[in-house]
C-alpha cells in the first residue's frame, strides 16, 4: 500500500493484529515496517466495513484526512472536502433513483421530502457511527477534548467523502452499492416532519405579508479547523434574533427558532 495510508489512524484491533510489542533498543527501520504493516492492516479493516477494496489507496486516505492535519493550509485539496463536495451529489443522485423506483405512487413533493432527510448531514454522521469511521480520522494537532469534538462534527462530511473516494475509485456502480447496503433500511422508514425552524419562519413571515427572512453572518470566532458561527435572523418590524452554531447553517437554524420561540410560534411538526 502506498506511504498515504497512513495517514488513517490504527485501531486497537488492527494494531494487534498487525504487530507484537515492539522490543527495547529496536532498529529504525523495523520500527518503521510495524508502522506500514499497522496501517496497512487499518486500512484493510476499515475497507471491509465499508464493503470496498481501493485500488487506489491514496483515496481512502484523504478521505478521512482533516485540513488541520495538512502541512499547509494552502493545500486544502489533499483534505477531505473535495471528496466531501463530489461525494454528497453522487450520494443525492443515488437516493433519488432509489427513491424513484421504491415509492413508484409518490409525487415530486413527497419524494423531496424524502431525499431531504435520508441526505441530511445528521443521517449521514449516523452511517458513519454504523461503520465505526469515527477513530480513523486524522486531525493535526488540537486538544483531547477538541480533537474529539472535532471528530463528531465531521462525521456527516467523512461519510460524504467516502463516498466520493468509492465513486473515484470503483465507478458509480460502487458508489451505489454503499449507499444502497448503507440507506436501504433507512429509506424504508416513515418519513418524519421536515419542517425545520428556517422553513416554519419563512412560512409564519409570508402568512403575515412579511418578505422572505434575511440572514447574516454577525462573527466567526474559533481557530479554523473548529470554527463558530453567530448569525443574526432579519425581518422587518421585528428585532433581530441571534443564533450560534458549528456551521453557518446550523446557527442560521438556532436564530430562527430564537425568533419563532420569542414570537410564540412551534417550530415542531406540522404546525405554523
């Protein structure tokens, strides 16, 4: 395999597998061929779980590899988020052809509502706990703590990126066949309310002659790799509402419902 394989972190089980304890005064070199096999092993353990064997193992590298694990922040291309970017439209396109042929009765409108939820990132971070991705990714240098924040908050885009590497590498035949083994149970499953806060504000504004709510981006504070967003919601006659998150998105979220919960209105299922 080639040397980009290791940047995918051992598990404790791989790592017995792969090796003994290495013994007092060993040579460089050897150290250096335990830390290949032990990757190596990784590698191949986290290639049966998501059901695929690369040809290209450079590819399921940068696919769990963070952008503060680079050595340059100018190199943001050997991160995961290329992979992430091709990897949730290949993702989209392959639910929505599943979604086609499963529900045959459903209009346009159920089936949207379908792909929002099987797409979403929270579904996708699920995916990933299911295959244990958790520990494989690589981060550069950050706390205990942070490192294990950081970790969770990227679950949904390592599952993407995943998928984007399995499209590189096996073509969309074996993109299609993770999602399918990975989503199949999930698209089976009601479809529950996906009225989230933004949706209902927008909704409630236009039911009272109010233009569509305006968002923008008040601070980021945070180092890069782990950043935090404060966003404030805009709506004529009304005083802004404020919301903070991991993502511009999810504080976008969070300022709308400050400001439906101020105004009195439920964010929750299909009420309005």
């Amino acid at each position: 395999m080639k040397q980009e394989a290791t940047n995918i972190d051992s598990s404790p089980k791989a790592d017995d597998a792969a090796a003994q304890p290495a013994a007092a005064g060993e040579p460089a070199a050897a150290k250096k061929r335990r830390s290949k096999v032990s990757a190596k092993a990784a590698a191949a353990a986290i290639e049966q779980r998501i059901g695929h064997a690369f040809a290209d193992p450079a590819l399921l590298a940068t696919a769990f590899t963070h952008v503060s694990a680079l050595k340059s922040s100018r190199n943001r291309a050997d991160s995961y988020q290329r992979l992430e970017f091709l990897g949730d439209h290949v993702l989209g396109l392959v639910v929505s052809d599943m979604l086609y042929r499963a529900f045959p009765k459903a209009d346009e409108g159920e089936l949207s509502k379908r792909l929002a939820d099987l797409v979403r990132k929270e579904t996708c971070a699920d995916v990933a706990r299911s295959l244990e991705l958790l520990e494989g990714i690589k981060l550069g240098t950050v706390g205990a703590g942070a490192g294990a924040r950081l970790r969770k908050s990227v679950l949904g885009d390592i599952c993407e990126a995943v998928i984007g590497a399995v499209f590189l590498d096996g073509g969309y035949p074996a993109a299609a066949k993770f999602v399918e083994r990975n989503w199949i149970e999930r698209m089976r499953k009601p479809v529950r309310p996906l009225r989230d806060a933004k949706t209902v504000l927008q909704e409630w504004a236009q039911g009272k002659g109010l233009p569509t709510p305006v968002y923008r981006e008040v601070e980021r504070t945070g180092p890069h790799h782990d950043p935090q967003f404060r966003v404030a919601v805009d709506l004529p006659g009304l005083a802004p509402a404020e919301g903070v998150g991991g993502s511009k998105r999810a504080a976008e979220k969070v300022a709308a419902s400050v400001m439906l919960e101020r105004e009195g209105v439920s964010a929750g299922g299909n009420d309005g």
